[in-house]
C-alpha cells in the first residue's frame, strides 16, 4: 500500500520561468532513481507567487527520501537547484519537504 505525500517548498518568484524550464528536461537518471527509490505518480504544481506543491505516493517516505539522498544523481541535481529555493542558501530542497497532514481522502 502507498502513503500519499504532499509537501510545499517556496520558489524565488525572480527564478519562476527558469525554474520550470529546468524541469522540462529532467536528466534521465534523475528520473531513474526517482522511481528506483519508491517514488510513484510524482507532480510538482506551481503558483505564480513561487508557492510549490508537490504530490507522490510511495510505500515509504521516510526511506524514498532516504534512497535518494544516497544518489550521487540526486546530489548534483539538488546542488544545481537549490538557488531556486527560499531558504536554499541554508538547506537543500529535499531537505525542506516536511509532509502536509491529510485531513480527507475521496476514495
């Protein structure tokens, strides 16, 4: 069974337009270890004040979050991303996703 996960982050509104072309060509390997490590129906959506929401369903959050950090994929990939993120200067963005509680489920 798979937990879904919804966190948000906050993107500089300055780097909105580049940020969303960075994710029009995400490296094929980063797309690989996503998926390796349990992360499943995987979206980011993205208001135009900078508000990101993400959404993915995995068996485990803790340890998708945990396989990922383990790849050197995702090191470089975090590294060349982080200037888009308030907050980026101090932690990495996979490092700020933080679960939001669900509060209804329509089944």
């Amino acid at each position: 069974m798979h937990s879904r996960i919804c966190f948000t982050l906050q993107v500089r509104p300055e780097l909105l337009a580049e940020y969303k072309e960075r994710h029009q060509a995400v490296w094929p390997e980063m797309l690989a270890a996503l998926r390796q490590t349990g992360w499943h129906n995987y979206s980011l959506f993205l208001r135009d004040d900078g508000l990101l929401v993400g959404y993915l369903e995995t068996p485990d959050f803790e340890k998708a979050l945990a396989g990922m950090a383990a790849r050197d994929v995702n090191s470089r990939w975090q590294e060349e991303m982080r200037k888009y993120f308030a907050g980026g200067a101090t932690r990495k963005a996979d490092e700020q996703m933080a679960p939001l509680e669900e509060v209804f489920h329509l089944d």
